[in-house]
C-alpha cells in the first residue's frame, strides 16, 4: 500500500482459497475480513480506495478436494459469494483439481484424455462464475464493478505442483478453444455478458 501510494500507482491484492475462505483459511480472515483489514491499511498508508484491487487466486474447490464434487463445489461456490460481496473484483477460477475419490479421467495429459477431462472442469467453472454473477447482482450492482476474471485449467496448483504435464505453456490454439468452450456454456446457462469478462 504504501508503495503504490508513494508511486501514484495501482495496487492489486490477493488471497488463494487457502489463505482467506468462509471458515478463516490459514489466515484466520473471512474475504470480508481481509477486504476490510486491506482498506484499512490502504487508509493509513495514503492509498485511494479506488487504486486498491481486491483479488480471489485460485478460487475454487482446492481446500476441500479431498471431500465429494457435490460438498467441494457447494463450498466453492459459496467462498466465490463471499469473496465479490466483500468486493473482489478479480476472481481468478480454479477448477483444475479431482475433488474426492474421484479420478476424472485418468492420466488428464494423455490427449485422448484431455477433452473429457476439460469438460468436467469448463462445467465447474461455469457454476463458480453463476455463483460470482448472483452474488454481484444480489449486491446492488450498478454501484459496483462487476468481476473480471481469469480462467484455465494449466495453472500449477497454489505452491505448486510436480506433474510434468503441468508445466508446459498452452498452445493458442488452446486457449482460443478453453475460451470458446467457457463463451459457449456461459451462454447456454443465461451469463453469456459474464464471458465479455474474461480477461486472461
């Protein structure tokens, strides 16, 4: 805060889903808690609410993956809630993880794979961003920024992760395909101006 404000800057803030959930996280704080601890400090250090960003990094089912699909998401959902009623305005989506036993579709690098796997998580992310879009309707919308967000199921799991497979970079074609595939289903289940939010 304080160097954003001595450089006439922009700050962006986050917190993982392990940091800052409904139940505290690691760090004891609700998203409420760390939105207002952020813009208290924001406050002292000089910095304008409208130059601090809140952000959710690696939102989704990864504290309670090792619970059913049905408990994890409905907790995911919920912490997605939490997070852009507090005002997160960026909402990085991931669904990247097998939630229970489950073993979605076995080795999910294996091409052959591949399809079937990413279309069980596009559906998980789609229900994350329905929650973040209800949320933000619910809260007197016109007086707040509707969420960005950033989408993928690359990334490398908060702290990281060892699977090869996970650390090559996306082709374009990739991407552009991740992308029409989110547009499509966001479309189909009523949040089609959701997706004019992506941003990466």
């Amino acid at each position: 805060c304080r160097y954003a404000a001595r450089e006439n800057t922009v700050l962006l803030a986050e917190s993982s889903s392990a940091q800052v959930n409904q139940y505290g996280g690691y760090s004891g704080m609700t998203p409420g808690q760390f939105c207002s601890a952020l813009h208290m400090t924001a406050q002292k250090e000089g910095l304008p609410a409208d130059r601090l960003i809140l952000g959710a990094d690696h939102a989704g089912p990864l504290p309670w993956r090792q619970l059913n699909e049905t408990e994890a998401m409905r907790r995911a959902e919920r912490l997605i809630a939490d997070c852009v009623e507090a005002g997160y305005e960026k909402i990085h989506i991931d669904v990247s993880m097998p939630l229970g036993e489950e073993r979605l579709s076995g080795n999910h690098c294996d091409s052959s794979t591949r399809e079937i796997y990413e279309d069980i998580m596009t559906e998980r992310g789609v229900r994350l961003i329905a929650a973040a879009e209800n949320a933000w309707s619910a809260s007197r919308k016109e007086e707040r920024t509707p969420p960005l967000y950033v989408i993928g199921n690359e990334v490398p799991e908060s702290g990281g992760i060892q699977q090869a497979c996970q650390q090559r970079y996306s082709s374009g074609e990739h991407c552009l395909a991740m992308l029409k595939r989110y547009r499509e289903r966001l479309q189909e289940a009523g949040y089609g101006e959701a997706a004019g939010r992506i941003i990466a």
